[in-house]
C-alpha cells in the first residue's frame, strides 16, 4: 500500500483557509517560517517497539513523536489497520486537521488511510488518533513533518493511492501516479507512505 502527498508552496495568504502544502496561512495573517531555504524533511516518527505497534487494537491511539520544529511546518499521519475502518479525528498541538480524501484497501491484506496537517504547536510531542472504528489485525500509525522554505507557507494540494497483490508486485514495482492535477515542481514536497501488504498511499 503507498500512500502519495504532494504539498506544493506558494507565498500568498488565502485569508484564513486552513490547507496544506502549498499557499495559505492560518486565521487570515502569515505563519512563522522555518529557516531553511529548501524543502527538508522533519521527522518520520513510527511508534513501535521491537516491531510491534504501541497502538493497541482499538479505536484510538495516542503516540509519541519527536517534538514539531515550526507551526508552520505541515505533516502527513497515516494508518495502517487489518480492517476497513478510517481516521475519523485527530488532536494534538492546536493543530487543524483534514482528510486527504485517499483511504485505500487491499482487500485480505490491510487498509491505510491519510489525514494532513497544519498550523501545529511548536514543541508538540503528543498526537491521539481515532478511527471510526476498533481496528483488528493490527493498528500501525505513522507521522511524516516537512520543513517548509523559509518565506513559504504550506498548502495540501493532491493525493494519490494504489492496492496490489504481493505476488504481482515484487522486487520492483510502479510507484503511485498524480492524476487531474498539476505536474510536480521544484516547490513541491510529497509524502509517500507504503505497507508491504501491496498498498500505498501519496500526497504532496
């Protein structure tokens, strides 16, 4: 399963829409920026302990990351569960987040589901999900920050998925494509999460 983010970046203030990965700002007024001049990627924090996920199975899973760099900066957290069941919130930082709109399964294999998000507390270490539903089999959860071009606020732009079968897919396979949109630039960031049930999702 891959799961495909692209977050492309713009400079204007779109009076308060609260979007990610590439040209608004949040409550109408411009966020602070981070200092780095290129897109860099922050952190990709995997709650688990000798392989196994510290979510237990449930319908709701509070995790530990790494402390967030900027407010500014937008992050991707995804899900992987057993089951057909989705995020239906998340909370953490004062943040506000969003469905991508790319839940995928790969039926008798797993299920992965993406939210974006934005505007979150400098610091924040702590993040609950919750599903809309108890997930069986397994409940993975993963959190993906970039660190957005100094001067540029982020913006969530398209998100792109695919489901395969293992024994179709193996060694090397096609990566996810965007499709309806507009083509990558060099002001884009993506997201790509993959499960080696054979689903993946991606934003940018």
């Amino acid at each position: 399963m891959v799961l495909l983010i692209a977050l492309p970046v713009g400079a204007q203030n779109v009076g308060g829409n609260v979007v990610m990965g590439g040209a608004s700002a949040i409550g109408g007024s411009p966020q602070v920026t981070s200092s780095v001049t290129s897109w860099q990627y922050g952190q990709n924090t995997l709650p688990i302990d000798n392989f196994v996920s510290k979510c237990a199975l449930g319908a709701s899973c509070t995790f530990t990351t790494l402390p967030i760099t900027s407010s500014a900066n937008p992050v991707m957290i995804d899900v992987i569960t057993g089951n057909n069941v989705t995020i239906s919130s998340i909370t953490g930082g004062s943040g506000s987040y969003a469905s991508t709109g790319c839940h995928v399964t790969n039926t008798g294999h797993d299920n992965m589901d993406a939210w974006t998000g934005t505007g979150i507390t400098a610091g924040t270490t702590s993040f609950t999900v919750n599903l809309s539903g108890a997930a069986t089999g397994q409940f993975y959860v993963g959190l993906h920050e970039a660190l957005v071009p100094q001067g540029y606020t982020a913006s969530f732009d398209q998100c792109a998925s695919f489901a395969v079968d293992n024994t179709t897919c193996s060694g090397t396979c096609n990566g996810v494509s965007f499709t309806g949109g507009s083509a990558l630039t060099q002001t884009d960031a993506v997201f790509v999460a993959v499960d080696s049930g054979g689903t993946a999702v991606t934003t940018r």
